[in-house]
C-alpha cells in the first residue's frame, strides 16, 4: 500500500513538474510571438517588455537577441544608456552567430553614435570581409579614416563607394575633398572629373564639382563658366543646388542666380526652395531674413525638424529670447508625448535654453551665473550631444562656454566641430574657430 502511495505521488509530483514546465514554455513562445509582432509593427518601446522577457530565457536566439538590440537602441535613455545596452544584446548576438549581418549592420550607427572608432571599424571590416561592396560598411570606416585625417587609408573606400553607388554624386566630392587633403595636385583632381563628365553627365552637378575645384584652385573664372554650364544642366538634388546657389552668389552671377531659383522652385517646390533659402541666410549671418522665412514656412505647414530647429537657432542668433522660447515649444508640441522623439528632441531643447544663460547677453531678468547655473548648462549641453553628436548649434555653444571659462584649446576643438559639421560653411563659427 505505501509503495502503491509512494508511486502515486511521485506520478502527481511529476505531472506537475510537466505542466510547470509546459506552462513556462508557452509564456515564453507567447512573449517571442507578441515581442516579434510588435518590432515588425516597429512599435519598439511596446516590444521591449515581450522581448526582453524571451531573451532571458533563450539566451540562444540570435534574431530575438539583434530584434531585442534594435527595439532597445531605439527608445532613448539619458546618458546613452539605451545604446549601451542595446551594444550589449548585439555583440551577444554576434557570439551566438559570429557574422551576423543584422547585428553587424545594427552596430555600426550605434558605435558611431558613441563614437567607439576602433569597434566601428572592426564590424566594417567584419561586413566588408564577406561583402566587399557593402556600401554602409564602405562608410563607416571611411568616416573612421577622415576623423584620424587617414587620407591615404580614406581614398581606397572613396573610390570603392564611388563605384558601388554611382549615383550618389556625393561620393564624388567626398574623394575630391579626399584628395585634396591627401595632397593630390588640382591638375589630377580635374582630369578626374573630366572623365566623370565624358561618361555622361546626369545633370550639372559634376560641372558643380569642377567649379569648386577651380575655386580652390583660385580660378574665378573658370569656376564662374563651369557654374553657367552647371545652371544651364539644371541640379537635380537640393544639396548640391544649395551649393550651387552659395557658389553664384559668392562669384556675384546674379542674373544666373535668379533664374536658376525661378527654375528650381518649378522642379523642387516653393517649401524646399525656401528651406534652401532661409538655410544659406543662416549660414551667411543673415539670421533676422532667415526667422521670417522660417516662420513662414512653419505656419504653412512645413512642421519638419530642419524647419523647426533652423527657427530656434536663427532666434538664438539674433539673441530673440521670445521667439526661440516659442519655437522650441512648436517643436516640442510637434512629436508625440511619451515617445522616443519628444525625449530626444527635449534634450536639445534644453540644452539649448541652459546655454543661453551662459553665452546669450545680459538682460534684467537673466539668472545670475553662479557655479552651480554654469554647472548644470554644462551637463545640458553633454546631455544634448549624446543624443545629437554631430548638432553643429549645441558644438558651437559648447564651445563658447568653453571660452567663457577660459579653457580656449578645447573651445576651439569644439567651434571648430561646429564648423566642420556645416561643411565648412557656417561663417559665424568659421571666424570664431580662427579666434578662438
């Protein structure tokens, strides 16, 4: 009879064990389904909870591990923590399936993002060992290079991206820059382009590419023909139009000037032709002509990001308090509360107002700058470019606060980012980088 007992209970015992574990095993298909479902919706803050869940208990998975990575570098954290942890899912990922191009592919923006050079160009090399022509990991090493100013190192993934997209003209001034820096003599730079040219020209943009170089050459004139000849073949693509526009008007062909913005606002639209406008006004100091362009714009409808930060940095610039507030809180009421976004955009927006207590002028109402005000702008501004490292506003205030404080090398370093991130372009911190 006890042995009969015994044997029962062990059978009950083990049914119960079974159907825990049965249980267990359908909560975490469950979660896999839903955690799947959501991320493919691209409702990642939704999938963290279903994923994470999944993850935690088949460690194994590599999709769940990269999907989870994705989900979690894409709801922001202060302090870059979300990319942290999202990095952590990702390499785990890469040890359960070493070579997976998802999670590679994932990395790369995120160590870019945290500016860890050495594994962005690890998981380049590890993209491109497999894929030569892999474009994007062509770009992140070929961006690693240009930051070490490696030209030599850069001028091969130039070329390489040159030939893997050779429609994207862009990569075409990037080697010339390239080489340029690399020392290689104008003569070559412009049989480069001729050769472009004699295989066909998609519009003016390659006659763009061979004016500029004969500015940099110092040749005016021959810089002024190429920029008729690019007007005459008409730009197709609003980057190189704006610099187009800045180059004509900086060689003074203003009859040429008019009729190509009468000719690009048929062919872009009157919205993205005055987003270009108001965009060189902020570049060339104009920052009064620029707000009210801006301002149009915005109350049109265009409720874009470049609109609504231009509106902000162009009122900072012209030290109007009252209209930057109102800007930022246009831009705020513009994303969705609660989200990824409106966190991310409210980190520069205060960035933004705690370095003007800093670097803006003096007024009545001004908070007096004491170590503690000075203290919690500069942890704004870190704060701020965490989420938005290359922003050339918040490098620029960054770099006055700086200047303010006396520490003048790393000021420079910093207006001199700014200016970089402009292309070059943006004259205010062009001349406060040579000042600095």
């Amino acid at each position: 009879m006890l042995a009969t007992s015994v044997g029962g209970l062990a059978v009950t015992v083990g049914a119960a064990v079974a159907a825990a574990g049965w249980y267990r095993a359908s909560l975490v298909a469950e979660a896999r389904e839903r955690g799947f479902a959501l991320y493919d919706e691209g409702k990642y803050r939704e999938a963290l909870e279903p994923l994470s869940y999944y993850v935690s208990r088949k460690r194994s998975d590599a999709e769940g591990l990269v999907r989870l990575g994705i989900a979690r570098s894409s709801v922001f954290i202060e302090n870059n923590r979300h990319l942290i942890s999202a990095v952590a899912f990702l390499e785990s990922a890469l040890k359960v399936e070493p070579g997976n191009r998802e999670a590679l592919r994932a990395l790369m923006p995120i160590y870019r993002q945290l500016g860890y050079r050495t594994e962005l160009v690890r998981v380049a090399d590890a993209l491109l060992a497999s894929d030569p022509r892999d474009a994007r990991a062509l770009e992140a090493r070929l961006t690693a290079s240009i930051e070490q100013g490696a030209w030599n190192d850069a001028v091969g993934d130039a070329e390489a991206l040159v030939e893997v997209e050779p429609e994207e003209v862009r990569w075409r001034g990037v080697l010339l820059d390239i080489l340029r820096f690399a020392e290689r003599p104008v003569d070559q730079r412009l049989a480069l382009v001729d050769l472009w040219i004699a295989g066909g020209e998609p519009d003016g943009r390659y006659r763009l590419l061979k004016a500029e170089q004969h500015m940099l050459d110092g040749k005016g004139d021959l810089a002024k023909a190429e920029c008729q000849l690019a007007a005459d073949r008409g730009i197709s693509e609003l980057a190189s139009l704006e610099r187009l526009v800045e180059l004509m008007q900086l060689i003074g062909l203003d009859e040429d000037l008019d009729r190509t913005l009468k000719v690009s606002r048929e062919r872009f639209g009157a919205s993205l032709i005055g987003r270009l406008e108001s965009r060189l006004n902020f570049l060339g100091g104009r920052n009064d002509q620029a707000s009210e362009v801006l301002d149009g714009l915005w109350n049109g409808g265009e409720r874009s990001w470049e609109v609504g930060r231009l509106r902000v940095i162009s009122a900072e610039l012209s030290d109007d308090v009252a209209r930057s507030d109102r800007a930022m809180q246009d831009l705020e009421e513009s994303v969705a509360e609660a989200s990824a976004e409106r966190a991310k955009l409210q980190a520069w927006t205060r960035a933004v107002r705690a370095s003007r207590t800093i670097v803006g002028p003096v007024r009545p109402d001004s908070p007096r700058v004491t170590p503690a005000v000075r203290r919690e702008a500069r942890e704004a501004l870190i704060r701020g470019l965490q989420s938005w490292p290359d922003d050339s506003f918040l490098l620029y205030r960054h770099g006055e606060m700086n200047l303010a404080s006396g520490e003048y090398v790393t000021a420079r370093q910093l207006i001199e980012a700014a200016f970089q991130a402009e292309s070059r372009r943006w004259a205010l911190a062009g001349v406060r980088a040579s000042h600095a």
